[in-house]
C-alpha cells in the first residue's frame, strides 16, 4: 500500500512538472515569435517583406518619374507646335498687312524740301531709316508743341534700348509763308535734338502733304495778320522702305507709340 501510495505521487509531480514544461515551453515560443523573425529556407522571412517593399517603392518612383517626363515632352511638343502655327499667322498678318498699305498708297510719293540747315531733302535721303513724321506750323499755339514734345519722348525712349536703330524724327511745316529756314532753326531747338524741320515753296510743302493725305487751311488773319492753320494732326510711322506703317492720333501716348514703333522694328521684314 505504501508503494502504491509513492507511486501515485509520482505520477501526480510528473504530470505537474510536464505542465510546467509545457507553459515554459509555450512562453518561448511566443517570447521567439516576438523576438525574432520566423525563418523560412535558412533566411528570415520578414527581409523578403523589406525587400518587396524597397523593390516596389523603387518601382513606383520610376513610374512616376516616366509619367513626368512623358508629360515633360508631351507639354513641350504642343507648345512648339502652338509657337510654329502661332508664328506663321502672325508673318501672315504681317504680309496682308503690308500688302493693304501698298494699296493704300500713302505716302508712297516724294518730297523735295528745305530743311531747317538750309540743305535740300528728298525723301530718299530717309530710306533706310526708321522715320517718324508729324505735319503742323511753328506758330502753333499748343497741340503743335504738344505733339511734338510727345513725339520726341517716344524717340528718346526707343534711344534708350541699345538693340533698336535710332528713329529720325521729322517736323514738316503747313505754313510755309511764315515758317522759313530761320523760324524752323529756332523751332526745333525746343524739341528732340535730331529733330529736322523741313520747309520749302507753297507748292512743295502742298505735295509733300498730299502724299500723306494732310490736310492743311490756313484761318482768316486778325488785326496782327496772324492765323490758325487748321490741319491733319497725326504722328505717321514710315518703315526703312519708305512705306507709311502706322500712325497715332492725339489718344495715343508717348509710351504707346514707343511700344508700337518697338514692335513694328521687331516684327519688320524688309521689302
């Protein structure tokens, strides 16, 4: 009975001792999982996870890096054909356009005058230079003045860009009888220095209006003999050809024309 007994208590301390290997075994497993990456063929499985993460980050930073240059070019192609159909129109315009002033026919004539040094001009003295011209009379009282203060603005501002060639302003007088070399002399010093004033018989000043299409009358004289011209005021841009481009009415600004004239040198294609 007593080694039954020893026997039965033997049994009972092994089933408590394979219990307490049990739990001590069972906490490893969970303490290695925790600890350590389950291995898989030798290597740890979560270095393939790290590895597909890194290898599809790389590929997704290729693919976006491909869309942006596919954009890049794609951009790029379509702003070089917008600048070559956008070009072609505007050298387009520009043909129509010269071709309408040759229809016009204005100022395509010829001058011979005085200018303010007592020297003979024609007007193919001036071919080849950017010419602004303005028609009026030195005793104006004040448009006359004014225009020509804002024509010499924009003369002096186009001075200022090194890249253009110099304009060549011109004063041409309405008023012959009283405007001769010495009025004209003593007229353009209140103006921009490269100012020509220009004069001549009441026949040739006439012509020279008319291919311009200036029109010019003189008002009745006061007690003093003096008068009022009445007359075109227009500031004409004629082109290195000798063919009239533009033209720019009192609204027009010194800064406006300048821009305007800026944009004819740039756009300009000889004839």
């Amino acid at each position: 009975m007593l080694a039954l007994r020893c026997i039965m208590g033997d049994l009972q301390g092994g089933r408590g001792l394979l219990r307490s290997l049990g739990r001590t075994f069972a906490s490893s497993v969970v303490l290695s999982l925790g600890q350590r990456p389950a291995q898989v063929g030798g290597r740890p499985q979560a270095r393939f996870l790290s590895g597909d993460r890194d290898t599809a980050a790389a590929a997704a930073k290729l693919k976006l890096r491909t869309r942006l240059l596919v954009t890049v070019l794609f951009g790029g192609s379509l702003l070089g054909v917008w600048w070559y159909v956008h070009a072609e129109r505007e050298q387009k315009l520009r043909r129509q356009r010269v071709e309408q002033l040759r229809q016009v026919a204005l100022g395509q004539g010829t001058f011979s005058l005085v200018d303010h040094t007592g020297r003979r001009r024609t007007k193919r003295d001036f071919l080849g230079s950017w010419v602004l011209l303005y028609f009026g009379f030195t005793h104006c009282p004040d448009i006359c003045p004014d225009e020509l203060d804002k024509l010499s603005v924009a003369v002096a501002a186009l001075d200022r860009n090194a890249s253009l060639p110099p304009v060549q302003p011109l004063f041409i007088t309405v008023d012959p009888e009283r405007d001769d070399v010495a009025a004209l002399a003593r007229y353009v010093k209140d103006f921009h220095p490269r100012l020509i004033g220009l004069t001549g018989t009441a026949e040739e000043v006439k012509h020279a209006g008319r291919d311009y299409r200036v029109y010019a009358s003189p008002g009745p004289k006061d007690e003093d003999g003096d008068y009022i011209v009445d007359h075109t005021i227009l500031i004409y841009l004629i082109s290195p050809d000798g063919l009239f481009l533009d033209y720019y009415n009192r609204m027009k600004s010194a800064e406006q024309i300048a821009d305007s004239v800026r944009k004819h040198m740039e756009s300009y294609v000889t004839l």
